[in-house]
C-alpha cells in the first residue's frame, strides 16, 4: 500500500491486486495512509499454489478489473 500511495500521489494510476485472505489488512493500511475507499483487485487465496496455467488464467479472469481501477471505470 505505500507504494499505491506513492504513486497516487504523484499522479500515476494504480491498481493494487491482492488476495482476499488479506482484505481487513490491506483496506486499514489504505485508511491509515489517507486512500479510504481506494478500489483494490482482490483474486481467491491463496496463489502460492496454482501451477502456470492456472495464474495465467486467473490474470485473464482479473484483468478486466484492473483496466477498471487504473481507468476509473
């Protein structure tokens, strides 16, 4: 999250993909460092464990909603 802010804050768009066994750490970082309400990617966790294939297509499934976040859509 310090990086995000970091480059929020210079003006440059940011999408911050995490794992959703980390959704309560990730959005009290964002409050605690003035983006309350920044909108996160968040895919199925853990990651750690898909093979190629699998992350391949879960970077298709989730690429969507990164273009959304880094647009404003």
């Amino acid at each position: 999250m310090h990086d995000v802010v970091r480059f929020e804050q210079a003006g440059i768009p940011t999408a911050n993909v995490g794992t959703d066994g980390f959704v309560d750490e990730a959005e009290e970082q964002a409050r605690l460092l003035g983006m309350e309400g920044y909108p996160m990617v968040w895919v199925p966790h853990p990651v750690a464990v898909l093979d190629e294939g699998e992350i391949r297509k879960l970077a298709r499934r989730t690429a969507g909603r990164v273009v959304a976040v880094l647009t404003g859509a």
